[in-house]
C-alpha cells in the first residue's frame, strides 16, 4: 500500500530506530482502507495510521474537528463503532510456514479479522498486539483482507461501569464530558479535559504490518529495551560515578530462535562514527521471545550527555544483532542514546545538608551524572487531539521553542499517550529532559486480575521501549493521586478510605514499581507525580515502597508541589505559595491571540461571552455532556476579574479589537502571575528548602482554547513564554516585594554550578523616564556574589522608608551584569539580566504615553523598538497570522533614549517575507 498521508512522522520515527533483516514485512500503512459506521450511513476512504476523525474530514464528511463547536457536534462519531477495512494485501508469501499481524498500536477496543476469519480482539491503545494469522492465511478464500472493528469508547467504558459487582470510587472522577476513562486503557484525555475537546478518537494509530518467516529466515524484532547503567547500580540510589557502564541489551523478537544464537554489539559516537566498542554481548539469556545479553564499558571511554546547558549532548548509536551459530545475523536494530544517569533524589536529608542550613524532612531533586541541578520548565500535554497528525517536524519546532525558552525539562503529563520514540530523540538531540509518566490521572483505578494484567503488559513494553533515550528522566505512577485523589476520596469516604488506599498500592506500587525495575535500572520510579516521597524502599515487602503521605512533621520538607489559586486578589502574595523542595505544576490560565482563534472561531463569536468562546472555555470542565456555558464563564470571569484587579481595563470601541485587547490583558496577568511563582522557586534554592525545580502547567495547546499554555496552537508564543524564557535565565534579579508588610527584598538566583560574582545597578525613574532625587536614597550599585545555585539577597528595605514622591510615578529599574561559566564549560560567559518594579499595580500607575516607534531593518532582520516620550510597560510586538516564530525578547520595559534591537526567528512563514511590514507594537499606555 502506498504510504499515507498522516503516516510519514511514524514511519520516520520507525526508521531512525528499528531497522529489521525480517524477511517478508508487509507494510500495511497508507490510503488503501475504507472506513464505515456501523449505523452503515457513512463510508469513506481510510488510511493507516489514522483515526475515524481525520478520515473523515479528509473525505468531507465532516468539518475541522477544531472548527467552532464541533467538539460537541461530532460526539455522533464517538458513539459509533466503526470499522477499517483494507484493500486486498498484496504480495504476502503463499507458502508461509508462520504470518503474524503485528499492531504497534490499536485505538483502543479492536475486533479484528483476516479472510473474513476472527483474528483477535484489543483492549488497549498503549500495548504493540500481536496475531498469529498462519492458519487463517493459508486457508484464506480469495484475496486477504483485513477488517479491524473500534468499537466505541465511550459505550464500552459504560458498559464496564455497569457491570454487575462492578467496583464504585469515591465521587471524584466525573469532571469531563465522556465518563468513567478509569475503566479502560485509552488516553485519559480523549474524554475530556479542562484544556481540551472531547472527541475520543478511534482508529489504527499506529503503523502495522504482516510479518511472515520461511524455514532459514530471521527474526523480527518487536521491541527493545537498552539498559545503560553504572555498574551495581540501584533505581532509589545515587549511582557511583567512577564505576564502569553496563550495557544491557534486550530485544523482543517474532520468529524461531535457532540453537547456539549469540548477540552483538557497535558502540559508534553518532556524529563522527567512530567505533567506541564493538563484540559479542556477555551473559545472553532467553525467556520466550526475549533474547538479553550485557557488555561492560570502561568508566573513560564515553562521553557524557548532558542536558541544556550543562554540558553536551554526546549521543552514540548502538547496534545490537543476533546472530545464530555461523555468525549470520538474523537481526539487527540501532538505537541512538546516550552514557548519563540521572537519579531522582528523594533520600533523607543528612547531617551535612542540615549543617548548611538545609530544612529536616528529604530531598526532592534530580541529579545529572550525580550533579544535582535546577530543573526549568513545564509540563507537556498532547500536543494534538489526533496523534496520527502530529509530525516530527511540528514537534521540533515546538522543542526549539522549549530551548528558546531556557526550559531544561518537560514533565510529559499523565495521561496523554506515551511518546512515540521520534519525540523522545528530539529530547535527546537538544538536551531536554522528560520527566515521563504512566497513563493514570486524577481518578481511582480498578485492580481486577484482568485490568492489572493489561497495565502490566502496557508497562513492560512502554519502560523497556523508551528507555534507551538519556532524555528520559524518571517515571512517575500517574498524575495528583497523591496529592489530590487518596486525599479527596478519604474526605468523601473515610471508612472505606483503607481499601481505597491499599488499592492504589496494589496497581502503583506491588505492580507497577517491580516492573520499572525488572527492565530498567537506570531510572527512578515514584508512583505519583506530587507526592511527600517514601520512608522505605525495600523490593522484598509485598508494598516494597511505604509512602510517607502525610506522615510528615511540621516545617519539614519532604517533596514536591502542585498549586493552584484561582482568586486573584491573593496573585502575588507570596505568602500563598507553597514552600517545597520542587513544584511541578502550578498555573493560571489566559486566551490565545486573536490570530489564533481566528483559525477555529467565526469573528461574530469572538466576543468574551459568546457562547462559542464560553464552551470552548472548558475551565471549569462542564462535569458531563450537557451543554451549558456555566464553568466556562466560571473561568472566564476568573481572567476578567484578574485583569480587572491589577491592570487599565481593555476599553476599545471596534469590538474585535477590544477583543484582542481582553485576550492579550488576560496573557499579560497570566505571565506576571507565573513570573512571580518562578522566581519566588527560584529563589528557594538558597532557603531553607532548597528548592530545585520549578515546572510551571502549561507547555503548549491542544486546540485554540483558553487554557494555561504558555504557546498557543500552531505555536504563536504568549506572553508567558516569553516572561519565562526571561525569568528561567541563568543569572536572574528579582524583587520580592511583601505589599501587605511593604518589605522589599531584590535577590539574585543563580543555577550556574560554581559561584559568580557581579553588580547590580538599581535607578528609580519618575514613569516620564526622569531620575529620582538621590535616587530614592537607594545605592545606585551594589556588588554580590551569588553561590552555586543559590541565592543572594542584594538590598533590603521597606517601601515606607524609601523617600519617593509620589509611589504611583515611580519605578525602579534593576540591572545585573555578573560573569562566570556554564557547568562543563571553559568559555567565560557575560550573564545579564533586566527587571524592574512598580510600588503600586499597573493599573494605579500614572502611565505617560510613551510615543513607541518601530522600524525594521530587513538586511540584519533586526526591529528597533524605543519609546520617546516616557517609560513603556508590557512593550508588546505583535506579528500576523500566516507567520509563527518569535522575537528575542518581548512583553519588555522601555526607558526613553534606549532603542532596543529585537531579532526575530520564523519558524514557518506563508507570506513570503511580507509578515515584518504587518508588525505592530504596543504597550500597556495603549490597553486603555
Ligand atoms: C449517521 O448516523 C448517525 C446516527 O444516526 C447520525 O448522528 C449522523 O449524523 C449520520 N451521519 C451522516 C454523515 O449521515
Ligand atoms: C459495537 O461494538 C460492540 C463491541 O464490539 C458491540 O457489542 C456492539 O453490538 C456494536 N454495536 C453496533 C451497533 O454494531
Ligand atoms: C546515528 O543515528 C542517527 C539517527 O538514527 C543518524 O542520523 C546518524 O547518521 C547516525 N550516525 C552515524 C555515524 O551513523
Ligand atoms: C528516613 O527518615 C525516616 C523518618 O522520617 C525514617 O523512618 C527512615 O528510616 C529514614 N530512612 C533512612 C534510609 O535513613
Ligand atoms: C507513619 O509512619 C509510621 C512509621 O513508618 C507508621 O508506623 C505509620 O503507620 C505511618 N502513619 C501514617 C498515617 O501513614
Ligand atoms: C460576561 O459575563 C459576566 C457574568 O455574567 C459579566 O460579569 C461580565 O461583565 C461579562 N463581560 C462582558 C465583557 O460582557
């Protein structure tokens, strides 16, 4: 079959890591398949891989999936079975002694038949399924086709909840549309989410094929699993850096192994090719259809990988073949990795940490080549509701945006879909890491034989998949069940609230934790994204990790965060935010730009009330498929309120761009909020704390909505990511400021891994851009020397003793120059960093027109924004649809007599260049 339209990103992924010596593969991939509902009304040609969805529109059928309120208008295709029927496959081998129908992947509850013959059913969209078709093939009438039959999702999931004895949970788990995802193996978001649509999408997601072996043939490998790892290396211990690396090899195959097979291996750097190692593999064992062997490489020999920033990322591509008696290969696979261990540290604090000022309770960290470091970033969600439609290319554009943005990790939120491998190698190759997680999210889940059994294989063949790629920095049982189900379902059940608990042992911890460990030891596993840690590991009790939940002693500190306020009168207090060792989500949520609900929204409905705009607000989530606008508007008056507290309230007479105004207000507050969050973490890596990381939610969009995203859909960046690329700098000065107390402390952060030594110029200016007499009495410089990712208070003092005339014309302009060096590196670096602070709220600011000018220098490509006649706040450069990139720097002050060049990197353009004359500039003088 040719290849398909949606195919190309998969079958690249599939070549860069899989490359077989199988004989007779069939490739089933491409546009030779017909689709129909079993209401029989609707036919329509299908490809592989695909979903019911895409195909549909492809053929007209349906609009844009994204398109106004078709979230809702389509719940018709999720409520429908729906089969994928293939042209007659040609070229299969007549006389096959074995055939095999191998799915990497089926969405999600599969009936499917060969030769109008049954071949075996899926429950499951994370598991590879494997058929054995060699008595159907050889007695097929005709020519073979295959029916593959999806039967609804939603329909199935009630069924399952309906079943008699049929276990009940605590009333927790009904927020989203579709109900009851905790029954059953599918992307939990496909039923809703409060970022997303609920389509619950079907289909074949994933590339399949026939695979058939004469007597002689070789092998087809399935899957495999690459294991590097410092020698006696334990999952919850730090590794010992000066031992050698084991190279543990292990490949699932199809196909008989012949008597006396060994393994081999090539070890090459992944840039020049040079061999590092190459040989037979020591110890090879085989259980059914695995073959395992390990080899031992000296400590010197590879280089390290290192993630953003710290180091370079040093890949090799490993070639691992099994060969029979006579040294034939029978088959090889290469997989590009990569020599680091990272550890999620969650061990006692000890004397020593104690006596440099560390907090009592445990450490929540991660620790590169057994180098702790701050974790900068935010969390990943599906970047698309249509796997099969998200591209390689797409994402590394979307990777470049998290490297413009200083973002060292992702946290690859549960429960979304494992990432296919080309994700992960884009990870890689740019030093991201990807704090990944299993499919589980804010719900209990049943513990049925039959449900474990299928977590259990879904488990083994994502870890032992994904395990190879260095970006791969720890797996976490599932999203807030630490934190917020066991939490919610005591509330609500205390007297049942035992079994509820022991439950979520059985499945996160007796299941899942043995299962990371048998196929890896090289990363730590953890059974819940937000968690106060455990206060034993040990493999051989039936619950080998005792969680410590709240078992905790006051002003202890044992984990990490999730927070969330969604009243913003308490935005920036910052004695409302949580104190930990690491936070990993915390948010607001705010619109996308105009341009980018013009993709999906008519401009009659854009409008903040609309009910268009209302129902694709799914925060708060409407708790079922009734339609009502109500927890949109719920969220909706969460982000006019916020504008409306702190900033000059959008006021424009043309209503589309009063519009525009309201959703770049809304991204303005977002931005601050989280600029306020980041650094109050950041700053905590010098208290008592110790805080290492800081995750704000969320990374990028599903579809054009009003979420918490930092990049919109398409990849248009808001205001956050830009506000964060900034505050997630090296060297960074911010002012903390206490405005109920009036205690005001400026700080610098660093997470540079020696100490750096700079100075930090303070200048108060009246809003006209005028110095204040004597400058407030404040020192005009002061030196500092900040330690390895630490902290450092420069100047302290409250507002009310600071000599300003009239606090609502006044800002202080904070500036750091500071030198030093990145880790692993001998250049000597300038680090710079520009802040500022405001002694009231934007909206109480005396703000002059600062008369913005704009040009552009289409030879260096550069724009040269300044501001004429008075301070700009919130100096916004807008570009227009058709085009996606992002400048330099953007949503930044301006001081009049200092023009600010502004490059400005396309990422894709349709306007031929055309773009840089429809750039606009704007600043907070203009949102009133
Ligand atoms: C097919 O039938 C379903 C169920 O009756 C209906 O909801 C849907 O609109 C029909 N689709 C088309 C394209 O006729
Ligand atoms: C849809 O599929 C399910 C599961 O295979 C089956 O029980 C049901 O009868 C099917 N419905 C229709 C209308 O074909
Ligand atoms: C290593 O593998 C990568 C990705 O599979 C490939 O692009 C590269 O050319 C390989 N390097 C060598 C030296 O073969
Ligand atoms: C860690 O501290 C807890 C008390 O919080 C204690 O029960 C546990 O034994 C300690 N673990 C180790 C490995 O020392
Ligand atoms: C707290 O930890 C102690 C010591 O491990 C244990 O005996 C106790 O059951 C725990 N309590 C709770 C509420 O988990
Ligand atoms: C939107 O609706 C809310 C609640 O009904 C109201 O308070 C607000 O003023 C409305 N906003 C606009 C722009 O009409």
């Amino acid at each position: 079959m040719r290849t398909s339209r949606f195919g190309k990103a998969l079958l690249l992924a599939a070549g860069l890591t899989l490359c077989t010596i199988a004989q007779h593969v069939t490739d089933l991939g491409g546009n030779g398949w017909t689709v129909t509902n079993s209401e029989g009304n609707v036919t329509v040609p299908g490809s592989l891989p695909s979903q019911v969805h895409l195909d549909l529109f492809a053929a007209n059928v349906i609009g844009d999936p994204y398109y106004g309120l078709n979230d809702i208008n389509l719940r018709w295709i999720a409520w429908s079975n729906w089969t994928y029927t293939s042209e007659p496959i040609a070229g299969l081998l007549d006389s096959a002694a074995d055939s095999w129908l191998v799915f990497d992947g089926l969405d999600t509850f599969a009936t499917i038949e060969l030769c109008g013959q049954p071949v075996g059913t899926a429950n499951n969209q994370f598991r590879q399924w494997t058929y054995d078709v060699s008595g159907i093939l050889k007695s097929c009438q005709g020519e073979p086709v295959i029916n593959i039959n999806f039967a609804s999702a939603p329909t199935i999931a009630i069924n399952i909840a309906n079943e008699s004895g049929q276990e009940t949970f605590p009333s927790v788990q009904s927020y989203f549309e579709f109900d009851y995802h905790y029954f059953i193996r599918k992307e939990q978001s496909d039923f809703g989410w409060d970022w997303g649509p609920a389509f619950s999408p079907a289909g074949p997601w994933k590339p399949a094929y026939v695979v058939q072996f004469q007597p002689g043939d070789g092998l087809y490998v399935l899957n495999t699993a690459l294991d590097i790892f410092r020698q006696g290396q334990i999952n919850w211990l730090p590794p010992d850096q000066s031992k050698p690396w084991v190279v543990n090899a292990s490949i699932d195959f199809l196909g008989t192994l012949p008597e006396g097979a060994s393994m081999h291996i090539d070890i090459d750097d992944s840039g020049t090719g040079s061999s590092i190692a190459s040989g037979l593999l020591d110890d090879v064992t085989i259980l059914g259809n695995t073959i395992t062997g390990n080899t031992v490489i000296q400590p010197n020999i590879p280089k390290l990988w290192w993630p953003l920033d710290m180091g370079n990322q040093n890949l090799y591509n490993v070639t691992v073949s099994i060969m029979d008696k006579n040294n034939k290969a029978l088959a090889t696979v290469t997989k590009r990795t990569g020599f680091r261990t990272i550890f999620l540290n969650q061990r006692n604090i000890t004397e020593e940490q104690l006596a440099q000022g560390i907090a009592p309770g445990a450490n929540w960290h991660f620790e590169i080549n057994g180098h702790e470091f701050y974790a900068k970033g935010s969390n990943f969600i599906p970047p698309d509701a249509f796997w099969p439609r998200v591209t390689a290319e797409r994402m590394n554009s979307l990777f470049e945006t998290v490297v413009a943005g200083n973002q060292n990790m992702l946290r690859v939120w549960a429960s979304g879909a494992y990432l296919p491998d080309f994700i992960y190698d884009i990870a890689d190759a740019r030093g991201v890491l990807l704090w990944s997680e299993f499919e589980f999210s804010d719900a209990l889940y049943p513990v049925d034989q039959p449900f474990l059994d299928n977590v259990a294989a879904e488990v083994s063949y994502n870890v032992r998949r994904l395990n190879h790629h260095p970006s791969l920095a720890v797996w976490a049982g599932g999203n807030e069940m630490e934190s917020l189900e066991l939490p919610e379902a005591q509330s609500d059940d205390p007297s049942a609230y035992p079994k509820y608990q022991a439950e979520y042992e059985k499945l996160f911890i007796s299941l899942i934790a043995p299962l990371v460990w048998e196929n890896s030891h090289s990363i730590s596993y953890m059974p819940s994204s937000t968690q106060n840690g455990y206060i034993t590991i040990d493999p051989s009790l039936a619950v080998p990790i005792v969680e410590r939940y709240q078992n905790v002693t006051a002003h202890h500190y044992y984990g990490d965060s999730d927070y969330y306020n969604y009243d913003p009168s308490v935005a920036f207090d910052l004695n409302t935010y949580p104190v930990d060792r690491f936070a990993n989500e915390f948010g607001f949520h705010s619109m996308p730009s105009l341009q980018t609900w013009q993709q999906a929204v008519d401009n009659d409905d854009l409008q903040l009330n609309s009910t268009v705009v209302l129902l694709r607000t799914h925060h708060n989530p409407p708790g079922g498929l009734g339609v009502s606008t109500a927890g949109g508007q719920g969220g909706m008056d969460q982000m006019t309120s916020a504008v409306q507290t702190y900033y000059p309230i959008p006021s424009r007479a043309d209503p589309l761009a009063n519009f525009s105004s309201w959703c770049l207000a809304t991204q303005r507050f977002q931005a601050d909020m989280m600029k306020s969050e980041i650094a109050f973490y950041r700053r905590g890596s010098g208290m008592a704390e110790r805080q290492l990381g800081s995750l704000y939610w969320q990374l990028e969009d599903i579809w054009q909505a009003p979420t918490w995203s930092s990049v919109e859909t398409g990849g248009r960046w808001k205001v956050l990511h830009y506000v964060a690329t900034d505050i997630y700098k090296h060297v960074i000065i911010h002012p903390y400021w206490d405005y109920n107390e009036g205690d005001l402390n400026i700080t610098v952060t660093s997470d540079l891994w020696e100490s750096v030594s700079g100075t930090v110029k303070l200048t108060w200016l009246d809003l006209k851009g005028k110095p204040l007499h004597k400058n407030a009495n404040m020192p005009s410089k002061v030196d500092f020397t900040v330690g390895a990712i630490n902290s450092t208070n420069v100047y302290t003092n409250n507002i009310n003793n600071i000599p300003i005339p009239d606090l609502r014309d006044a800002i202080l302009i904070l500036s750091m120059e500071a030198s030093g060096h990145l880790p692993n590196n001998d250049n000597e670096i300038q680090f710079t960093h520009e802040n500022y602070f405001l002694p009231v709220w934007p909206n109480q600011a005396k703000l002059v027109n600062p008369e913005l000018s704009l040009s552009y220098d289409a030879k260096t490509t550069e724009f040269t924004v300044e501001a004429k006649a008075g301070v700009a706040l919130y100096t916004w450069l807008d570009y227009p649809a058709g085009t996606v990139g992002y400048f330099d720097t953007n949503s930044f002050f301006l001081v009049p007599g200092k023009p600010k060049k502004i490059p400005f990197s396309v990422q894709t353009d349709t306007s031929n260049g055309a773009w840089a004359k429809a750039v606009t500039v704007e600043s907070l003088w203009n949102q009133s």
